[in-house]
C-alpha cells in the first residue's frame, strides 16, 4: 500500500529547512525598520512596489489518489500604507495524478491569482504584531492518456481537463527576528475542482464531467521572510491542512536597486 504522507515530506521539507539554515546564515544585511514594515507575503515593504517569482509543490489526496500541482508564478505587489499590501498573480501550473492503478502527468497550463495582507499596524506586543491574509488563485492543466487496450480489445484514448478554484484565509502573528521576519498562524483553505473527461473507445466518443468541493479545510501555515542584499528577498513558507500541503520559494526584489 502506498504511503501517501512521507513523500512529499521526504522530497521537499528537509531540503527547504535546510536551505532557511544557510540563509540565515550567510545573509549578512540587518534588521532595520524597514524589515518590520513588511506584511506577511507583500512582495514589497511599506510604500514600495515589488515583483517576485514563486515556485510551488501542492499536494493532496483525494479518494485513493494523490494529486500534485507544480506552479511557477509571477507575483506583483504594492504596499500602500504601513498595514496593508495588495497583489496579482500569473504564470503556469501543471497536475499530476497518482494512485495504484495509475499514473498522469498534466501539460503546464494558465494559471492566475490575487491576494491582499491586512495588519495591525503600530500596534503589537512584544514585537509581535497580528495580521490576516486571503489568497484566491485558479489554474487549467489538461492531462492527455496514452492509447491502451482494454479486456475487450478496444482502443481507448482519453482526454482530462482540469479547472482548479482554490480560496485561501490565515490569521497569524509575524515577528522580526535578526534579519528576517518569522510569520504563520491557523488557515483555512477550500477547494473547487471540475474534470471535462473525453473518451473514445474505437471511433465512439463519450464526455463527462465530475466536479469536487472539498469544503473549508484547517491548517496551519509557518514562513520565513529574508531581506538580501539590493533589494532582493527570499521567502519560504509551509503550509499543513486537512489533505494535503504546500510548500513555496519566492525570490524577488522591489523598489529600484
């Protein structure tokens, strides 16, 4: 029987702990204001525009399969005031399905997104300060199945589009910590997918559709925000939920270096 936790542990969390360790350590630029004037997930600090380019490995189980949606995104930003940064999103995503009978890997197709981070501002304790957050994001990956033969002898092709809605919430608290802001809290997360399946079996062709909500599933979120030289910041962040994860890496840079 397949184990469907360790995978992604295995592949991606150790290695990206890893790579926070040495961040941390060689960055060599300080805490200053400016670092506490980030809000989690902002491309840019306070009053400045910023870009960022975000890879991500997200996994779930649904029924018997594992699904995996690798994306690479583009995300533009502004922080207009102290407590509040809004963005865009655009890139690629592609899904993969896996279970014991089978194994599908989807073409690269658009993917889009926005999201906002509203903090408290002046206000924290501690050093501590509160925030929430909301992310909205939608992608179309189309999976292509080999022609095979079935018991009868008949030729099958099959032909999946998939159409992902998935909604995003996290209350959290962020804390500067040396050269670097430390953020997470609880999440909430909802899924919305819809499959066009097209099946010809010799010549006849059949459509379906079959659609899932997964409904609002909690979760907890951890993240690492890392000021680098000219401008350049990294972010990494975790995040845990009913069903499954997602990990990202965000490299970008805002204001003019």
């Amino acid at each position: 029987m397949k184990n469907h936790t360790e995978k992604p542990a295995r592949r991606l969390i150790i290695p990206l702990l890893t790579v926070i360790c040495i961040l941390f350590l060689c960055n060599t630029v300080q805490a200053d204001e400016s670092v506490a004037s980030w809000t989690p997930f902002s491309p840019a600090p306070s009053g400045q525009i910023g870009g960022a380019v975000i890879g991500e490995y997200d996994w779930r189980t649904i029924d018997p399969e594992d699904i995996t949606v690798q994306r690479v995104l583009l995300r533009m930003g502004w922080a207009p005031v102290k407590f509040a940064s809004i963005w865009i999103e655009g890139g690629v995503a592609a899904l993969s399905i896996e279970s014991d009978s089978l194994s599908l890997k989807g073409d690269f197709g658009t993917a889009v997104g926005a999201g906002m981070t509203l903090s408290s501002g002046d206000f924290s304790f501690a050093g501590v300060t509160p925030f929430i957050s909301a992310r909205a994001t939608m992608f179309i990956s189309r999976i292509s199945d080999d022609d095979r033969m079935n018991e009868f002898g008949s030729q099958i092709t099959e032909r999946r589009r998939y159409e992902w809605l998935q909604g995003y919430g996290l209350i959290g608290l962020s804390l500067p910590v040396g050269s670097g802001l430390l953020f997470g809290g609880l999440a909430l997360r909802g899924l919305s997918q819809e499959e066009e399946r097209l099946t010809n079996y010799s010549g006849q062709e059949v459509q379906e559709t079959n659609t899932y909500t997964s409904g609002l599933k909690p979760g907890l979120t951890a993240a690492v925000l890392i000021p680098m030289k000219g401008r350049f910041t990294t972010c990494i962040a975790m995040e845990a939920y009913l069903e499954g994860m997602r990990i990202s890496l965000t490299f970008g840079q805002w204001g003019t270096p």
